[in-house]
C-alpha cells in the first residue's frame, strides 16, 4: 500500500489530482457565489482563500437558529451562524458549504432556503 502511494506521489498523479480537485472545487464555488446573488434582500458574502464553504450574512431580522429546525425538515441541512460563537453571536449568519457535488437535492434544498430562513 505504502509503495502505491508513494509511486501516485512521485509519477506526478497526485498533483494532476490536487490540480482537478481545486478546479472542481472553485466550480462549485463559483455556482455557489452565483445562486446567492440570486437570492432576495442584502446577503454578505465572504469566502476564505481556503476552505469548502462560504459565510452569509443575512438582514438582521433573520434567526439562522430558529431556522435551523424548519430547514431540517424540509431537508436543507445549515450551520447557523451561532455555533461559531461563545456568546450566541451571528443569529443571522450561516455557513454553507460547497464540499459536495450540486446535484439537484442540493440545488433543490439551496433554492428552498431563503424561504425557509425569512419563516424561521
């Protein structure tokens, strides 16, 4: 197993892989970033240089916590914005993440959301 991974490494395909794996992952980024433009009022949008997600931050009004449980439901899963926070800051922040392939569950749950966030 050992001399496997060692030739992958030293035959250049763990580069070529690393190097598809940052294009797929900026895609997804990308048509992430694209569908949240789409979405109604003022949501922030910032993206680390590294990760697999992005942080929204949405209208004061808006409790990602309460919506959590409504979200579940319909089975958009979110990580609200509180769980990032000592003192219950950034009710109306959340994390979505671009790790998984937009498969249409995914992008059926992303279009759900904002309704479901304005409810909770």
């Amino acid at each position: 197993m050992q001399q496997g991974v060692a030739e992958f490494m030293r035959d250049g395909s763990y580069a070529a892989h690393l190097r598809r794996q940052r294009n797929e992952l900026r895609t997804r980024r990308d048509w992430l970033l694209a569908s949240l433009r789409t979405w109604p009022g003022e949501v922030r949008v910032s993206t680390a240089q590294g990760g697999l997600s992005v942080w929204l931050e949405l209208a004061e009004s808006v409790d990602t916590l309460r919506a959590y449980p409504l979200a579940l439901e319909q089975g958009v899963v979110i990580t609200p914005g509180p769980l990032f926070s000592v003192s219950g800051q950034f009710r109306n922040c959340l994390r979505i993440s671009f790790a998984h392939p937009w498969d249409t569950r995914r992008v059926e749950a992303l279009s759900r959301l904002p309704g479901l966030l304005l409810e909770g």
